[in-house]
C-alpha cells in the first residue's frame, strides 16, 4: 500500500515542482513588469477572485465530494453507470458555472466594488486610488472565464487521479504559468497597462488546459456528453456532499479574500506583498501536501468503500508522517531564508529591495503556518473519504470566525502582517479541530513510534537552521552582491540545508522508506 502511494506521490510531486517552477517563472516576469505597486495590487485582486471560486467550484470542494461518490460507482456499478454519473454531473456542475460565469463578466464592477470595498470607497468619493476599482472591473471581466474553463478541467483532473492517472491533472496547470509568461514577455511591452496582457494570458491558460485534458478522458473511455442531472442520486449525493465540503475545504481560501478586503484599505502595495510572499507558500504546499493529499484521497476512499478501518488508519497516518517529514523542514526554511528568497527571485525591474523587505514579514508569518495549511489537507481527507462533509465545515466555520476576529486583534497593530499572522494561526486552530476529532473517532491512531519519529524529524530541522543560519551572509550583502552570485549562494545553502537534514535523519536512524 505505502510503495504505491509513494510512487504516485512522486509522480504528482515530480509533475507539480514543473508547474510550481514554472509558476515562480512567472512570478518573476510579473514583479519584473509591475513590481508591488498599484497595478500589480489590482491584477492579483482580479486573479484571485476566479481562483477562489475555483477552489469551491472544482479542485477544492467539489473533487472532495466527487471523488468518493465515483470511486464507489467505479466498484460496485458497470462502466455504464459510471460514465451516465459522469455526464450528469458536468452537465449540472456545467450549467451552474455558466451561470455564475455570465454573472461574473457583466456584474464585475460589482464583484469588484464587493471584494475591494476600500477602492470603491475612493472612487464613490473621488479619491486618489478610485481608478483601482475601475481597473479591477475591467480585469476581472477577462479573467473571470477562467473559472468555467478550469471547473471543466478540475472535472477530468478528478476523473483521472480516480483512474490512478495522476500525472495528468498535475501537469496541466503547466500550461497557464506557459501562457501568462508568453502574454506578459509578448503582448505585456506593446500595452500602455501590460496588467491587461496578464489578464488575457489568465483566459488563455484556463481555455489550453481544458483542451490539454480532453483526449486522456477519450482514451479513457469517459469522454461523453454532458446532461442536465439535478435529480440524479449520484449528483444529488455528490451535492449534499459538496455544499457543506465548500466551506470545510476552502476555509484558507477565504480567509484570503477577507485579508484582500482588508489590505484594500491598506497601505498600497499590501496586496502585492501578501501575494508575492504567498507565492512561496504555496510551492511546497502544492508540492507535498497537496499532493500528499490528491494521491490517498482515492486510497482512502477505497479503504472505505471496502470497510478496511485498519488500513484505512494506516493510510491516513502514512499521509500525515510524511507531511511532517516533508513539511517541517520547508517551514523552517521558508521562515531562514525569507528575504534572501524574495531577493534572488524578484529583486529587479520594478520590484525593489523594500518590496522584498516588506514581502519578508509576511512571510515569516505565512510560512510559520505552513505546516498546519499541509496538515488541514491531509486531515480533511479522512472525512471527505468517508462522506462526512458536516464536521469539515463546522470546524472551518469555527476557524473562519477565528480568522476575522484574529485579523481585527493583528491587523491594526500589524497591517498587511498581521493579515497573514491571523491566516496562520486559523490554519493551525483548523488542523487541530480536524485532528482531534479524527482521534475521537477512532480514525487518526498513535502508532508505536509515533513520538520518537517526530522529536528525530524536530531534531534534524534544528540542526538544519542552525547550519543555514551560520553560513548566511548578512542582508547588506545579498543587497550588494550580483544576481548570479546571490542564486549560486542562496541555492548552496538550500542544498547544504537539505542535506544536513538528511544527513541527521540518517545518523538518527529514522526510516524514509
């Protein structure tokens, strides 16, 4: 069970360091043609909004509730059964996203008014950054047909990794970073605003990555036509699932349209550097823990569906020993080596040294909750698995309010920081109220070894920092020194950092298999 779960971790991690490179590709042609300032505040606003509709409409909330439901129907019923359910679901999902897609495009002053209140305000009152809001309409009325081409997408993506084909869905987002980095170095220098450049590379990744996925489901037999299927019982399964499932799995997303909201009253610039700093959050948590997660998801389901509680235990603890192992190291590393990291990636063209200060402090406080975002992946899957989508979604709402209430106590003594250290710390009350209530139900179990496992991983991350931290040069030196030079040292510290690590796992005995 573990060998194959290890493999197909592999390949999904293997497939996403390509699009997270290429992401980071992206982010520094970005930072290069718009630095942190205004209009870079108003093209993350306008990519974030879709995004976030994506993670409910498609890879977050509804893969969680469609993938048991067809894993089941995989099992037990013909292919026949499974290809109707497959076509009744994208035809009502299909529908559904249409609508909120038209909706999007002709009412995005109002989307725009309703997530970047601050803006709106100065418009309506005539001040200096109304022309924001103005922008941020235009913008989103280009971006916002990203979210149907990439609910289609997220729809075979999911079929697939069902199939145990994993590697599909994993390389596609591949093509949207191709697709932005070609917009902005080619149409991005012939435009007055190259932020419209960006826009349209954001349209033309989602429509490439749809085509990209069509020919695999052919091959697989679950190409087919969509049907309207509102009534079915395997899409009314799937929506009784889904609707709590969108609260419970996307409880990060949406604090991070709450800390938008907030930073549009904010100093300008604030957005960019929660984006910027994000971004580097994200890469090792799309890189292990989401994919941790995406690969026992369809293991837990079938542990479920074939009533294995102690595999299913073992599957799940499997997920979450590896989340440390991977999770920890690249926490502390985020946190050591924050500045250097912004400095080396996006330090030139219109990105400044004080844009990478500034991005820094958000992502002390970002990457301090790294660990918890990958855990609340993992952990929810041992719900999800087992179609229990209510007590996601009450401990999400739980860590929601959290949220809000933590941004009021940081973000006044704090600004644009103290939205990041209220995310993290609701990310860790989350995974923590998912964890707990695993145990109690007899799901999440301590292994013999548990403890010694994690105080060997502590020990080795220590010695990791300490290594980094010796050996690092002072801030005025990676100021002063060539760009060559600051990625030849920065990458000899990552290595030297990750093979102290190893080293000490070693020496400490600790079992990588």
């Amino acid at each position: 069970m573990s060998k194959s779960l290890a493999k197909s971790g592999i390949i999904v991690s293997a497939m996403t360091l390509i699009s997270r490179v290429l992401g980071l590709v992206r982010d520094v042609v970005i930072a290069n043609l718009m630095g942190a300032g205004a209009a870079a505040d108003v093209f993350f606003f306008a990519n974030k909004i879709p995004n976030f509709l994506r993670r409910l409409f498609a890879e977050g909330a509804f893969a969680q509730a469609f993938v048991p439901v067809l894993t089941e129907y995989k099992q037990g019923k013909p292919l026949e059964d499974t290809r109707l359910l497959v076509a009744r679901v994208s035809g009502t999902l299909g529908t559904l996203v249409t609508i909120v897609t038209l909706i999007g495009v002709i009412g995005s002053p109002v989307v725009a008014a309703l997530f970047g209140m601050g803006w709106f305000v100065d418009w309506y009152n005539d001040g200096p950054q109304g022309a924001k809001f103005v922008l941020a309409s235009d913008l989103l009325r280009i971006t916002f047909p990203y979210l149907w081409f990439i609910t289609f997408t997220a729809l075979a993506g999911a079929i697939l990794n069902t199939l145990g084909k994993f590697a599909v869905a994993a390389f596609t987002p591949v093509f949207l970073n191709v697709a932005i980095i070609g917009f902005a170095l080619w149409l991005g220098p012939q435009l007055e605003q190259p932020e419209y450049a960006l826009a349209w590379g954001v349209f033309a990744g989602g429509l490439v990555q749809f085509l990209f996925q069509i020919p695999f489901l052919k091959r697989a037999g679950l190409l087919v036509r969509p049907r309207w299927g509102w009534r079915d019982p395997g899409v009314t399964k799937i929506r009784t699932l889904m609707i709590p499932a969108l609260f419970g799995v996307s409880v990060s997303q949406i604090n991070l349209l709450l800390d938008t909201f907030i930073a549009s009253f904010l100093m300008s610039g604030s957005i960019s550097w929660l984006y910027y700093s994000d971004r580097l959050l994200e890469f090792p948590l799309g890189l292990f823990g989401i994919a941790i997660a995406t690969v026992i998801l369809p293991a837990l389901s079938s542990r479920h569906v074939d009533k294995s509680a102690e595999e299913f235990s073992r599957t799940l603890d499997w997920g979450i020993r590896k989340v440390v192992l991977l999770g920890l190291p690249a926490m502390a590393g985020l946190i050591v080596l924050a500045e250097p990291m912004l400095m080396v990636l996006f330090m030139r063209g219109e990105f400044t040294p004080e844009d990478a200060r500034f991005a820094s402090y958000s992502l002390y406080a970002y990457g301090s909750g790294l660990l918890s975002f990958m855990l609340v992946k993992v952990l929810a899957t041992g719900f999800y698995s087992r179609q229990d989508t209510k007590r996601p979604v009450k401990y999400g709402i739980i860590a929601m309010v959290s949220n809000m209430l933590f941004n009021v106590i940081f973000a006044i003594p704090f600004g644009y920081v103290g939205l990041a250290i209220a995310t993290s710390m609701s990310a860790a009350l989350n995974a923590g109220l998912l964890g707990y209530n695993l145990w109690r139900d007899g799901v999440l179990k301590r292994y013999p070894g548990t403890l010694t496992y994690l105080t060997k991983v502590t020990a080795a991350v220590l010695a990791m920092i300490a290594l980094i931290m010796y050996f690092a040069p002072s801030r005025d030196w990676w100021l002063a020194a060539d760009f060559m030079v600051r990625v030849w040292r920065l990458s000899l510290l990552i290595g030297a950092g990750a093979l102290s690590y190893l080293a000490v796992l070693l020496l400490l005995r600790v079992k990588l298999r």
